[in-house]
C-alpha cells in the first residue's frame, strides 16, 4: 500500500511539489494576517511569520524526502550532470569512447569466435549430457580413415549401441567423402557436405524436424532412400525450406526423396555445417568416406571410420560411463583381430570428451588463446589510455572538485558523480564495440574460411559485460579516490605552478604510461615474429612453380575401372585441347590439400630394416605429373599414358626416398610399394618436394600410376595453364560440361591458393596481429602524447623562467624529449621480461625464426623509442616555442 | 513561555487533532495545537509540513484540497482508519510510559 502511495506520489511530482508550496504560502500568509489583527505593522508581520515558519527551502526538501525517493533524485542528478560535463567535453568523451570500443569490440569479436569454436553447446535437447566419443588409437592390425582419434568400426559401433545400462542413446555418423560431394536437387550438380548416419541420429542429438520428420530407426534397419536436409541449405536450394518436402535428389547419382528439414538452428556436429544425411546405405557409391575399397563399412570389422556421440543416461558421470564402456569396447575392438591385443600393444581406451565447440577446432585453441590475449593487452592499453585521459582532465578540474568540498558536498557524492561518468562512457563504449564486435566477427570468420555462424550468444553477452564493469570500475573508482584526496587549501589559493602537490598522480600516470608501452612492446614483438614466420611460410621453396596451376577435384559416378580409366583418358584429351591449357595430370590426394596416404614402406618387396622411420607417404598420379608440376626429374621417366592397369606396376621415388631406403644408391630396377602383396618398379627419381602443405619436412615418397592401386571415386585433376590460372577456369568449366553435364567441378582453385590455405591459420595470426600492433601503436602514441602534454602545460610557468633566465631553447626541447625517452627506457625494462615469456608461449606456431628472434625485438624496441620520440617531439616543441612573458603571466 | 514538543510527539498530536476536529488544513492544526495547550506546546510551525506528508504516505491520514471560510484554496487533512489504529496504539503506550515515570517521579 506504502508502495502504490509512493509510486503515485513519484508519478506526480511536480504538482506535488507546486501544492506543497501553495500550502505554505497560505500557512504564511494567514500567520502574516493573525500577527496584524494582534497589532503588528504590515512588514513585521511577514517578517514574523516568515521567521515562525522556518527555513521553507529546507522544509520543501524534508517534507519530499519523507516519500524515500530522494537516493532516485541524486542519481537523476549525477546522470544530468554527467551528460553536461560529456556533452561540454565532446572531443574527451568522442576519444574516451572510440578507444574503449576498438578494445570491447575486439575482444568481444575474437571470444565469440573462441565461444564457438570451443566453448559452444551444440542446440541440442541437454546438451551437458551429450559426449563426443574419443579413442587412444585404432587396434594394430587395424585400418582407418578420418582422424584416428575419433574413428570406430562399425562393429564397435554395434556392439556398443545397446550398452543402456549408462547410455541414454549412441549415434554414429560417417562422411560420405572426405570433402563436399556431389548431389543434384533440380537440374544442376552441386557440391555439398552430406553423412551417413545411424538411425538414431536426431532422436538421440534431440534435434527435432522444422518440417517433415527426423530419419528413424527404420530408415537405417531397412538403408531407405530418405534424406533429411538442413534447413539453410533447403532454403538456399528451395527457396522456401519446407519446400524441400517430397522433392527428389540425386546423391551421388543415387535417387533419394527429402523427407525432413532438420531444425533451423542444427548445422550438424561437424566443424563444417552439414547439408544432408541419409541413413547408413549398403551400396559402393554411398561408401564411408566415399572410398572406393571392395569392402563397405558394415562388412570390414576392421575399418575403423565411423565417428560416434554419446547420450548418457542422467546422473551417470562421465567417469562412470567410461568405465561401463571400455571392457565392452575393448572385447568389440579386438574380437574381429582374434579377440586380443597384440604382443606388447597397449589395450585401446575410450573416452568421452564433452561435446562443447566445433568439433576439429583443437588445432585452432593456441592460436585463438594467443589472439585472445593478444586482444586482451589491447583492452589493457587502451583502458590504460582513458585513463590518463581521464586522470588529466580531473586533475584540470581539481579546483571544481576543491570548491565543491569546500562548500560542504560529500566526499560519496563526489566519488558517485565521477563513477557515473565512467559507467556512462564505458557503456556507450560497450554499445559501440558490441557493433564492432558483429563486423569483427564476420571479418574474421571470413579471414579464417571458417563457414560458421559465430553469433554473440549468452556466454559472449556475460564476458562483455564483466570487461565492461572492470572497466568502469577502473574509471570510477581510480580517479575518484585521487581526486577526492586532493588537498583543499592548497589547490584553492594555488594553481599549476606548484608542481610539488601531484607529484604522487603524476608518478603514478607515467608508470601507467610505461606500462603501456610495456605491452606495447610484447605487442610488437609477437607480430614481429608471426609476420616473419608468415614470410618465411611464403618463402619456402615447394618444390616446383605454382604459378599457373589450376586444380579441381571431379568425382564420375562409374563402377567399373576399365570404363573409369577410358573417363579419365577422354578427359585429359579433352582438357588438353583448352586453348590456355598447356599440360594435364591428375592425383588421388590434392597436393596441400592436408591429406595424404601414409603406410609401411616395402622396397624389394620388404620393410626397409635397419630405419627408425619406415613410414611411406605416396599418392596415385595420373600421366605427365612431374612434367605438369614442374618437378625436376633426376633420373629415369614420367608417368605416360601407357602406364595403365594392363601394363607392367611402375613408381617413380623421391631423392629422401633414395637416400634414405636405398642409400643413395641407382634406385632404377628396384622395387617400391605400400603393400607386401605388390611391387612396383622404380622406372624415375624426382627432386623432394612438398605435398600435404607448406609446413612439411622433406618426406620418404613414391607415386604410382592411378590405373595401377584400385581407382579412386574422386580425382584431382592438375592443369598447367598459360597465364593466370583462374583466367582458364571458365573455359574448363565448359570443357568438362560438355563431356559430363551432371559433373561438378569440386573445389576448383589455384594450386598457390591450396598451398595458402594450409598456411591460413600463420596468414591470420600475422595479419591480426598486424591490425592489433598497429591498433596499440596509435593508442599508446596518443596516451604518451596526453601525459606529456599535461606535464608540459604544467610546467608552463618553469619552462619561462627557464627561458627568461636564458636557458637554450634547445635545451627546453632536449628537457621534455627526455622525459619520453626515459618513460620509453623505463617501458622497455618492463616489457622485456615479459617479452621473454610470451614469446616462448609462441615458440611453437613459428617456423624459420626462434623465439627471441634478435631482429623481431629489435625492431619492436626501435619501435617503441620512436613512439617515445614522435609522442614527446610535439608538446616538446610546443614548451620550446612558450614565450616567457606570457608564461609568467599565465598564472 | 513556550516549549517545543518532544520530537516524535508531533505525530500523535496531530492525530489527535484530527480526530477531535475532523477535517482540518495545516495552519489550523497548527493553531489548534497551541490553543488546547493553552499556548504551552508550540508547533515549530514549518515541521508540520514534512510530519503530514509522512503520514500521507502510511496512509494515517487522506487530504483533500478545498475552500477556506475566505475563500481560499486549502489542502484539508482527514483521520484515516489506519490514522484512527495508530493513534489508539501511540496514545496507549505514551500513556503507559508516561504513567510509569510519573510514578518514579512521585516516589516519596
């Protein structure tokens, strides 16, 4: 009841406050009139009354603030205030606000990237129940595809489904190739990301249908031909997603009808979104990883390919659950290999790994830390720079806060006002760097090809506003106490000339100045060494020219391997005959594409003995290879077209190859292979060069013809252009569309293109640490700019008496010059421990450049100094040019 | 001579006025005050004004604005229930203490 009086009484104030004065009044007035009937002069009596009453200003305000609202008005008032003192110090607060938002947007921008890549729940029904599930490593004797970590067989798969004692579901899933794949919704062939997955799927993710159904245990036991598609890419294709409903699409070449929209915000559990899945089929087209091997997923016990999720039941722990599964996955893992380990194997563990963030990001989690830090310094310094911003202006208002105390305001109300002036600035900050945030993001999920939709969500929304509230707190509360100890007699009667009373402030904002370049050097000293790994990255020789390489991956639909082999023959003929086309091959896996085929080398028809590393990488090549690469050959000959499936099993070898299974002896007669069944003669040597990326260390190599190791459903097709390559590309694209219509070109980029991209990760670091290092150069020269300034204006009275005494005005500059020069050496004293460790935290994304690279620190020092110079020359010169008199005067 | 009221009486005196009196604007209450204590209790006569817009908001007493016998305009305060409640309360217990120094005061 209180409560509703106080509100109407809040509501109208105004009419309230005109009805209490009326009230008074008349309470004056008829006091006025009594005293004149008891005989007093018209004046005195007013007087009287007037004196009886009481202080009726001080009554109004006692008798408002018996409603309890008067904590509302002080605010109000410090807000009105607040705006004023901003609104008057435009320039101040325009600067104060920019900067704190570059430092806000930055970091809120790279954490929304991290939250979702790392941290992210999937959107999902619980997701704290749903795990991924981890393996050590697959069983000896066994095969893989995918990342061994995560691979399982599908009669692990089998076996472990039905563990309902502390699963509450297992999903399984499996890429149909190991890059998009080629389906047709309507009339053109497109390339999508499409699984295989167990029935069980959505049900067991708690992923509901937008329209349609989910895929059931049905589809799965009876391998229908149902997809179910998400819903971007049904609205991409559809226009309208539910559209998608009942509309035929040929995966692979084989007919499905859509039966589903997954819900709009599931984009799969990949790190890429999924466009598609479909039950596990039983067909070679739709094999595992589109692998053209004999054996399916489903009938090689052995091939451990699939990827699995785990629902536990409520209340189970992980632990709990690891412990329930792993006798069972161990007997399912070594039952097909002859029911146990090897001798001296370690026994295959499994473990779940909670499933937060996208799944493949793990390389990605140093590289974010860094650019999180990295960004997190920036904050720093750019805090940092309002506050000497701040810290100026108040110590300019000194007197304002002096006459305040003096005339009795309160210490509180002081330190209030000052707190609502940096909650002010730091959230119009916030609001402004939540929109730089949004770009930043997109930018940067645009820099790092990562095709996910980092939105600001809960998590990133709370780790704003707590850097936020840190900040304002810093602001407020710093300053306020500094200011409200100033001392009230001197500052009154005294003003800039006595330099001795802020002495301590002073100190205090020129270690904050050094700290700052303290960071700035770390800052300087990272992006130094990441842009001279970048270069470095750019400078290594990859073995042969990329310039003009064009390479598109083409994936016929064609079982029979002497009809594939007449496909690919027609096509190179084909291709050839491209005016801007010079030369044509073909390759299993993409060089730099980041895969390869890693197996036992067997030369002469054994594993080498007396090596520590048998390892053998090789890939499957078409006629012409090391012509069309460019890749020097050193002895013997190319791969041609009479290397077919008929002809006689040839390899050509590399030189690490020869020097480090043969000796270095003539490596022509021997034989090479990746099987013990087969052997393949050596017919050519070629130079070392670089296949999965950029990064690679000169590797034992072998290539076989094609036509000779069982096809491949998806091959690369490798062209050397006359000219830029992506200048032949469209007349490719029609070449191939005459000869095969429903075949997508996949992937088609420059060779040059592939190689950057698997140095992308060091090509983001160094251009994000660029804009950051360039970003704190400007703040920190703006701040070392500010403190100098002050002290200069300061010292305005000094610098004339200088003068007027007949000091040099050189020596003035020389005098300002070398308070930065210090502030700069005292910042290079701090900075150059802390360039030690961080450095060393960087040691392992570098490449041709050590952590303490001399030239990288070096730079970074000079750097600093010249900041230091530049920031200091201005104001020094300004006291240079000081004319004596006026200073004198000034005060 | 006059004395000031003891702080925290103001209240129940006005309460007390209100009810004998009804209807009442801040100047007459003020008045009345004086005139029943034959002058001895003055109202510090401005401290009226934040005391009524206390009991306003709990509520003890409603006011309305109406005419003076001159015809002016003036807020008129009436007793509420609530108002009639807490002046029984506080005119009991200041009876009782009051009582009860009175007999400490007495004691031969």
């Amino acid at each position: 009841m209180n409560l509703i009086r106080r509100i109407s009484f809040l509501m109208s104030q105004d009419r309230q406050r005109r009805e209490l004065a009326e009230e008074m009044r008349l309470h004056r007035e008829l006091r006025a009139r009594q005293l004149r009937g008891h005989g007093l002069e018209h004046g005195e009596a007013s007087q009287t009354a007037t004196r009886l009453f009481g202080n009726e200003t001080l009554l109004k305000e006692k008798a408002n603030d018996m409603w309890g609202w008067n904590w509302l008005e002080d605010l109000g008032r410090d807000w009105r205030q607040t705006g004023r003192m901003l609104a008057a110090n435009r320039g101040f607060a325009a600067i104060a606000i920019l900067t704190l938002a570059l430092g806000i947007g930055a970091n809120t921008g790279i954490f929304t990237v991290t939250n979702a890549l790392l941290l992210q729940s999937l959107p999902v029904a619980e997701p704290q129940q749903l795990y991924r599930v981890n393996t050590t490593r697959m069983p000896d004797g066994a095969g893989n595809t995918g990342n061994s970590r995560t691979s399982f067989s599908d009669y692990v798969f089998d076996h472990l489904r039905g563990h309902s004692a502390v699963l509450s579901s297992l999903v399984a899933y499996v890429p149909l190739g190991s890059n998009k794949i080629s389906v047709r919704a309507g009339t053109l062939p497109e390339e999508v990301s499409a699984d295989m997955v167990s029935g069980n799927f959505f049900s067991g993710l708690g992923v509901k249908a937008a329209c349609g159904r989910i895929l059931s245990a049905e589809d799965e036991a009876a391998h229908t031909p149902f997809a179910e598609v998400s819903y971007q890419y049904a609205g991409l294709r559809f226009g309208e997603p539910c559209a998608a409903i009942g509309k035929p699409m040929n995966i692979k070449g084989v007919p499905f009808t859509i039966v589903g929209v997954a819900a709009s915000n599931f984009k799969g559990v990949e790190r890429n979104p999924t466009d598609v899945w479909i039950p596990f089929q039983v067909r070679p087209e739709l094999n595992a990883w589109g692998s053209a091997g004999k054996d399916y997923y489903s009938s090689s016990p052995n091939w451990w390919c699939m990827l699995m999720m785990a629902r536990l039941k409520s209340g189970v722990s992980k632990a709990a659950a690891e412990a329930a599964l792993n006798p069972p996955f161990q007997r399912a893992a070594y039952e097909p290999l002859g029911g146990k380990p090897r001798q001296g194997e370690r026994p295959v563990r499994l473990s779940l790994v909670p499933a937060r963030g996208i799944d493949g990001s793990a390389s990605l989690k140093q590289p974010l830390l860094i650019v999180q830090v990295m960004v997190g310094l920036l904050l720093v310094i750019a805090c940092g720079n309002v506050l000497v911003l701040l810290s100026v202006r108040n110590a300019s208002r000194a007197r304002e806060f002096c006459v305040r105390l003096a005339l009795g305001g309160s210490t509180g109300r002081l330190i209030r006002q000052l707190l609502a002036e940096s909650v002010v600035l730091v959230f119009a900050a916030t609001a402004l760097g939540l929109v730089f945030a949004v770009s930043a993001t997109r930018a940067l999920s645009r820099w790092a090809e990562l095709d996910i939709a980092a939105t600001p969500d809960g998590t990133v929304l709370w780790f704003t506003l707590l850097i936020s509230v840190a900040a304002a707190l810093a602001f407020g509360v710093g300053p306020a106490f500094s200011a409200s100890r100033v001392a009230i007699a001197d500052s009154i009667k005294n003003s800039a000339a006595t330099a001795h009373r802020d002495r301590g402030r002073v100190t205090a904002g020129n270690i904050l100045t050094a700290v700052q370049l303290a960071l700035c050097l770390v800052l300087l000293t990272g992006t130094g060494l990441l842009v001279r790994t970048l270069q470095n990255l750019q400078h290594v020789n990859v073995g042969f020219p990329t310039g003009g390489l064009l390479v598109f991956g083409i994936s016929p639909q064609i079982q029979d391997q002497g009809k594939a082999e007449a496909f690919y023959r027609d096509l190179i003929v084909k291709l050839r005959a491209v005016p801007q086309v010079r030369s044509v091959t073909l390759m299993g896996n993409r060089i730099a594409s980041g895969w390869s085929n890693n197996t036992d080398a067997y030369v002469d028809g054994q594993t080498p003995k007396n090596v520590d590393d048998t390892m053998l990488r090789w890939n499957d090549v078409g006629p012409d290879f090391f012509t069309t690469l460019g890749i020097p050959l050193l002895a013997g000959r190319d791969f041609n077209e009479a290397d077919t499936s008929a002809s006689g099993p040839v390899a050509i070898v590399n030189r690490t190859f020869v020097k480090h299974f043969l000796h270095g002896q003539n490596a022509l007669g021997h034989t090479a292979s990746f099987t013990g069944r087969k052997a393949f003669s050596i017919v050519g040597v070629v130079e070392d060069s670089k296949y999965s990326g950029v990064e690679e260390d000169p590797q034992s190599m072998a290539w076989f013809p094609y036509t000779q190791v069982g096809y491949s459903r998806t091959l690369h097709v490798e062209l050397r252009t006359a000219g830029p390559a992506m200048a032949a590309l469209p007349a490719v694209r029609k070449a191939v569309a005459e000869f095969a219509p429903d075949l997508a070109l996949l992937q088609p980029r420059t060779q040059q293109a592939e190689f950057d991209r698997s140095i992308s990760t060091e090509i983001l670091l160094a251009r994000l640490s660029t804009a950051f290092a360039v970003l704190a150069v400007i703040l920190v020269t703006i701040g070392l700019y500010g403190t100098i300034s002050y002290s200069v204006k300061r010292r305005t009275t000094e610098v004339g008496i200088r003068l007027a005494l007949g000091a040099e005005r050189g020596s003035v500059v020389w005098m300002i010059l070398r308070s930065g020069i210090l502030l700069s050496l005292l910042g290079l004293a701090i900075g150059m421990p802390l360039v030690f460790v961080s450095s060393r935290f960087l040691a392992s994304l570098l490449y041709g450049v050590t952590p303490l690279d001399p030239l990288s620190i070096a730079g970074a020092a000079l750097g600093i100094l010249a900041v230091a110079v530049l920031a200091t020359g201005i104001p020094a010169r300004r006291a240079a040019a000081i004319d004596p008199l006026t200073a004198l005067r000034y005060e | 001579m006059r004395q000031e009221i003891p702080q925290g009486t103001l209240d129940m005196l006005i309460l007390r006025v209100l009810s004998s009196r009804g209807s009442l604007h801040g100047f007459e209450i003020a008045n009345q005050i004086q005139a029943i204590s034959e002058d001895v209790l003055r109202v510090e006569e401005g401290s009226l004004y934040p005391a009524l817009q206390r009991m306003l908001m709990k509520g003890w007493v409603t006011a309305e604005w109406g005419k003076t016998a001159e015809n002016r305009r003036a807020r008129y305060y009436q007793l509420s229930k609530a108002g009639s409640r807490q002046l029984a309360d506080e005119m009991s217990r200041y009876t009782q203490v009051s009582a009860a120094i009175g007999r400490i005061l007495n004691l031969a």
